[in-house]
C-alpha cells in the first residue's frame, strides 16, 4: 500500500504535517506520493541517527499553543510532483541559485506548474522579515541582497522560454526602500533576455518606504500583484505587520501613476470570515479599479500557524466567482487550489483579451 506523505519541495524531505504558504494565500494541500518515492516522515526522521534535525522556520511561532491541523476534505488532493519536466524545471533552478515560492510555500500546485516549466521566482532570499501567521516562509534576518540575481533570473526565464513569468519577494522591511530597487533591476534584466516575455511582479506592501512603489512602477510590470490577503477585521491575528488600507491605498496608487498596468490582488478563505466581509472587501478591490481577482481556500502550514476555521466548500467558491464578475472585475479566480500565480500565463491573455473586450463596448 502507498503511503500519503506531505513532500518538503525545498529540503528534499517529508515534513510531518500540511505544508503552507505565502502572500496570496499560497498554501499547501495532501500529496499523494509513489511508495517508490516514500522518504521518512519528520516523526521517523528524528529517531533515525544519520537524519540531522532541520532547523526552525518559525523561531517566533515555537512558542505558541498548537492548533489541531483538520483532515482536509477530498475536493483538496492533487498529484506529487513525478514529470520529468518538473525535475529539468527544478534542476534549472538550482543552477542559476534561484529561490521559487513554489518550494519555500510548499505550493499545491508545484507539480502541474513545474511540469508546464511555470516557476515563480522568490527574489531578495527566502528569508523575510514578517511574521504573518498564515505563511510557510522563513522568518529571521534576511542577507545581503545578491546584486548578481537579476541577471540570473533573465537567464532562468530565457531558458524556460516563458511567454508569462512571476516574480514575487519576501518582505524586507531591513531595507531602506524595502527592495523597490532590486524589483526594478530584475524586470528590466528580464525585458533584456526576454523581450517576448511578460511580466507579472506580486510584492510585498513597502510600508514606510517612501518613493518604493514609484520605483517599481517606473519599471512597467505588465501585472502588479500585491494581496489583500484576508478581511480588515482579521488583519492582527493573520497579518500583524501589515495595514489593509495601506495594501489597499497601495494598489490604487499604482492605477493612478499607471493607468496601463494591470492590477491584481488576492484573499484567503476559510480564516473565520464572514461572507458580508469577503464581499466588502470586493468593493474596496473596485473601489482601486482592481481588475483582477483570486480566492482560494487557506490551508494551515504547521500546528503553530493559525488554525483553519472551516473548509469552504466548492459551491461557495463558484457564488464568490459569480458575484465578482457582477461587480466588475475583468477576471475573477476562484477555487479552492487557487493560488496567486497559479495559471498566470493563461490568466494574462485573458485579461488582456477581457480589457479589449471592455475597451471595444465603451467605444
């Protein structure tokens, strides 16, 4: 019989309980995995004397009381990565250094996206300087930025022969302009190696770095992603560092210095909201003229992380859909596997198609 074990993309091992993720609700889901492939379980692992202990992701979170981690539902199962795409893919990554939220969230979704040579580029390390309770990411005090990385991420997105690449970050509140610079640097090394290529960059919030976002978007993404990630009310406990209107006023700003840019942002489900919040937050995403929406279902990375309050069923996800489109975004993403990234290359043509669309019915 096979063994169900959750795979640890970034270590190469088994982690001992559902793996999450980051910014845009990025989180983990059952891994079906080959006996041929079974690696030890953290529980095993740690009686094994030739298995060194792994050091703690989370130091400011070991404290806390454990949260039971729910058996997830059957509508929350996907695939271990087995494509002979998906080891070229990961292969690559190594080679060039580079550091993919794929691995360090643990995503769900790393085995399709892999597959289809789709990686999500974590720049500035993987190490960030929040401590938000629902995400998988290292937490401590990130390195030196590595000056040679967007050249290296040029090279990567060349050589996938992407027509649609991701780049996102962790927080890096250590810095002066929070890595607006470094965002800047690696999209115009990606418009050098790949011309063809767009671009989609998901950022942290530059809270208090006065000039960041004028920076980035002097550099003309075509997708600025930044995610809301949950309801005001609930901001203290999932997301203390961060300020939702800030996050809000943020993607408006971007509209307003580039009205070309296509904006986008995201909520996790499933935290304790209510259905009136998750539509509240919807008009507040119009209000900035958001046009892109995702929702998906939050999955608890460790019994540290805060708890999933209930698994919200398909259906739901379908109504939430519907009453996007009602209110006026050009696209809407929402299933309980969806991810921030999750499908972008498909998503920005239709996007762009959708915007044309509009543009064609106003005229």
């Amino acid at each position: 019989m096979a063994t169900r074990i959750l795979v640890d993309h970034r270590a190469g091992g088994a982690q001992g309980g559902p793996q999450g993720g980051i910014q845009g609700g990025i989180q983990g889901a059952s891994l079906a995995a080959p006996a041929s492939e079974a690696v030890l379980p953290a529980h095993i692992a740690r009686i094994v004397p030739s298995a060194a202990p792994a050091p703690l992701r989370h130091p400011e979170k070991a404290n806390r009381p454990d949260n039971p981690i729910k058996r997830k539902p059957d509508w929350i199962r996907v695939k271990a990565p087995n494509h002979p795409i998906y080891h070229e893919t990961r292969n690559l990554m190594r080679e060039q250094k580079l550091v993919t939220v794929c691995e360090e969230a643990a995503c769900p979704n790393i085995g399709e996206c892999w597959s289809q040579r789709h990686a999500t580029m974590m720049i500035m390390g993987e190490i960030c300087t929040r401590a938000c309770s629902f995400c998988n990411i290292t937490t401590g005090m990130p390195k030196s930025l590595d000056a040679d990385e967007p050249r290296r991420v040029g090279e990567a997105v060349a050589a996938l022969g992407l027509r649609h690449v991701v780049i996102t970050s962790v927080d890096r509140d250590d810095l002066k302009d929070g890595g607006a610079q470094h965002f800047a640097q690696t999209i115009a090394a990606i418009r050098a190696a790949a011309p063809e290529t767009t671009i989609e960059i998901l950022t942290p919030d530059f809270l208090r770095k006065d000039g960041a976002l004028e920076v980035v978007v002097a550099a003309r993404p075509d997708v600025f992603n930044h995610n809301l990630e949950t309801v005001p009310r609930l901001y203290p406990t999932i997301r203390p560092g961060a300020r939702y209107f800030h996050s809000l006023r943020l993607l408006d700003e971007v509209k307003r210095l580039d009205p070309g840019i296509f904006t986008k942002s995201g909520v996790m489900v499933g935290l304790g909201e209510a259905r009136g919040e998750v539509l509240q937050v919807m008009d507040d995403m119009r209000s900035a003229e958001i046009d892109f929406l995702t929702i998906g279902q939050y999955l608890q990375p460790t019994v540290k992380h805060a708890a999933v309050d209930r698994f919200v069923e398909p259906v739901e996800f379908e109504d939430y859909a519907r009453l996007a489109r009602a209110k006026g975004f050009l696209l809407v993403s929402a299933t309980p596997l969806t991810r921030s990234s999750y499908h972008a290359d498909k998503d920005f043509a239709e996007l762009r198609a959708a915007r044309e669309a509009r543009l064609g019915r106003a005229a």
